[in-house]
C-alpha cells in the first residue's frame, strides 16, 4: 500500500508542479507570462503588473477599429526597473533594443470576461548587439 502511494506521487509529482514554472521561452523566441509571472526576454526582465486597456474586437462581431490592448510591466535591466505601458505590437526602445508586446491571449468573445489570471501576454526584444 505504502509503495503505490510512493508510486502514485513519483506520477503526479510532475502534473503538481507544471504549474511552478516562472517563465516559457520556447524556441519561437517568444517569452510568454502571466500576470505577475517575470521572464527574461532576450535580456530585459519583464513582469506583465496588470491590463490597462483591452479594446479588443470580439471574435464574430464587426467593428470599426480593431481596437487595442495596453499592459502595464516592470522592466529590469542593468541600468536599473522602471514601469511602463506597452501596446501590442508597438515596440517601445528599452535599453539597446526594441521591446515588444506581440501576443495576447485568449481571444476577446462578446459578453465574455476575461479574468487578470487568464491572460497570457508574449513578449519578444530585437537589439542588444
């Protein structure tokens, strides 16, 4: 009985702790986070803090203006952490290089919320050679 519980554990220990990781860089070369998740991005440090705006068109509706989503980060670099409002895809000059918002998900649907915890922002930085 002992054994199987152990056993039990060795499996699941890994579905438990998937959830722990801090940040995804995949080979996409996008660095994907969560609110208050931090991640190295091609060398700034970026912490997603909260949604400013989300303008978003709902998928399914037509709109006149696409609208748009600003986030507020922390940005760390050797020079020091400052705040921010980034735009998607709008890349803002940071340190030696161009920092961009190019993700943001799930996609906005008509009378659907969209929870601080949902969101998953990508992030990609051009420059620093």
């Amino acid at each position: 009985m002992i054994a199987m519980k152990a056993a039990a554990l060795v499996l699941l220990a890994p579905l438990a702790l998937s959830g722990c990781i801090i940040y995804h860089n995949r080979a996409d070369g996008v660095t994907r986070l969560r609110i208050d998740e931090s991640g190295t991005v091609d060398g700034p440090r970026v912490t997603p803090l909260k949604v400013v705006e989300d303008s978003r068109c709902p998928v399914g509706t037509q709109c006149v203006w696409a609208g748009q989503v600003k986030l507020k980060v922390r940005i760390e670099t050797g020079k020091g952490s400052e705040e921010r409002d980034l735009t998607l895809n709008t890349p803002e000059q940071v340190a030696d290089g161009k920092l961009t918002l190019i993700e943001v998900s799930p996609v906005k649907k008509a009378n659907d919320t969209i929870y601080p915890d949902e969101y998953r922002f990508g992030f990609t930085f051009a420059g620093g050679f």
